[in-house]
C-alpha cells in the first residue's frame, strides 16, 4: 500500500474540490487526532483547529517549486 496521496488529488484539493479535501483530511486522520490530544484525550476544537491548518495549507502549497 502506498502511504502517498496521489499527486493528482493533491492538486484538486488545492483548487478546491470538496472531496479531494475529504481524501486528504481522512488520508491524515490518525495524525489529526494524536495532535489533538490535550492531557490524552482529544480535544474537539483542537481537532477542528488542526483540520483547518491542513486545509490553509492545501491552499497555499506551491507547485512551482
């Protein structure tokens, strides 16, 4: 199995496709989850803080490069 997004869902989620975000953020969850953990549980505004930090970043990731 290929621990890799495809490159091609990368770039529909960086042009805003709404499922394409869904693959990346469920391709990301176990990672969004221990990062949201405050004193070992998981706090749901830290989850969402981090789920947005992802999508910010969808947008702002540069293909040019």
């Amino acid at each position: 199995m290929n621990k890799l997004l495809p490159y091609e869902t990368i770039v529909k989620a960086h042009e805003g496709d709404p499922d394409a975000i869904d693959t990346v953020l469920s391709h990301y969850a176990g990672y969004i989850l221990y990062c949201s953990k405050v004193h070992g549980k998981v706090n749901a505004e830290v989850e969402e803080y981090v789920k947005q930090k992802l999508i910010a970043a969808l947008f702002k990731f540069r293909f040019d490069r």
